[in-house]
C-alpha cells in the first residue's frame, strides 16, 4: 500500500510559499480544479476525487494523533460515469469539497496551495514513501524547513472534517 508523510496548514497567502519554493527550485507542474465526494466509511476516510479528465477513489487511513501524520492510501481509477452514479447510489455523501489546487513537485514531494471553497487557503505538504520511510522523513524535513512551516499552526485534520465541523480557523 502506498504511503505518505504529510502536513496541512492555514495561509493567509501563498506568496511568500511560492518565493521559497523557487529557492529550493521546486517544480510548478499546474493548476487543478477538484471536487472531493466524502463518503461514509465504517474504515478510513474514502472519497471520490473528480478533476478534469481523471476520476479517482481514494481510501486512506491516517492517524492524526501520532507525531507525525504518515499515510496509508489506495486508489483506483474510475473508467467512466456510471462507476461514479453507481458509487453515489450505494455509498451516502457526508460532504463536497471543491477546491482548486496549484501544484508543486520537489523530488518525491507533493507541494498543494488550495484554494478551498468555504474555508479559505492551505497549504498541504505530501512526501511519498519511495524507498524507505527514513528517506522521506528527511526530504520532508528539508521542505518543511525550507518553507518555514513551523511558523505555523499544524491542522490534524482532513478538508471534509473542517468544514463538517464548521471550524473557525
């Protein structure tokens, strides 16, 4: 099963994010509009990811009391539109998220500036697992220390548990 280390942030602005991701010469690669479908799950959290030309199921589970928020994700491709009708009938939506996401790529980390609808912009830092755990802690050691996000306050939560809660960050 894949796996992550990752971090997620409030921001008022991406521009001084943006001006240290150019000094560790981190790629733009573009921008994505994505809508997120929340659905109930007795295990883990599972969303509908639908972007424009891609169609993804993602069930991941994370635990958001440990020290560091390391992710264990799956996900499959959805062939077509009546995969989507069909996963809408038998699963209950608990929320939507929309959001439009630039990305960012620094050697095997995902950089995400969000915008998302309802509750403003974020910051969501995702160093994937390649060769081993250990290795990935420290490229996400490197970026975390680069964009300063220790300035920050460290949100243990996903897009779909703020805005069900309604937080107020």
């Amino acid at each position: 099963m894949p796996k992550n280390l990752e971090i997620k942030v409030k921001l008022d602005s991406f521009s001084e994010i943006e001006k240290k991701l150019k000094l560790i010469e981190a790629k733009y690669f573009r921008i994505i509009v994505q809508q997120d479908n929340y659905f109930k799950s007795p295990k883990g959290i599972l969303k509908l990811r639908l972007e424009e030309s891609k169609k993804e199921l993602i069930l991941y589970n994370r635990n958001e009391s440990s020290e560091k928020r390391w992710s264990d994700y799956k996900i499959w491709e959805i062939e077509d539109d009546a995969q989507i009708e069909m996963l809408k009938d038998i699963l209950e939506t608990e929320v939507i998220v929309e959001k439009k996401r630039k990305l960012f790529i620094y050697e095997n980390t995902r950089i995400h500036l969000d915008e998302v609808e309802s509750i403003g912009k974020f910051l969501e830092l995702e160093s994937v697992v390649v060769d081993n755990d250990e290795s990935a802690q420290r490229e996400y050691n490197f970026v975390y220390d680069s964009l300063g996000l220790r300035d920050y306050e460290e949100l243990r939560c996903s897009y779909r548990d703020l805005i069900l809660k309604n937080k107020n960050i």
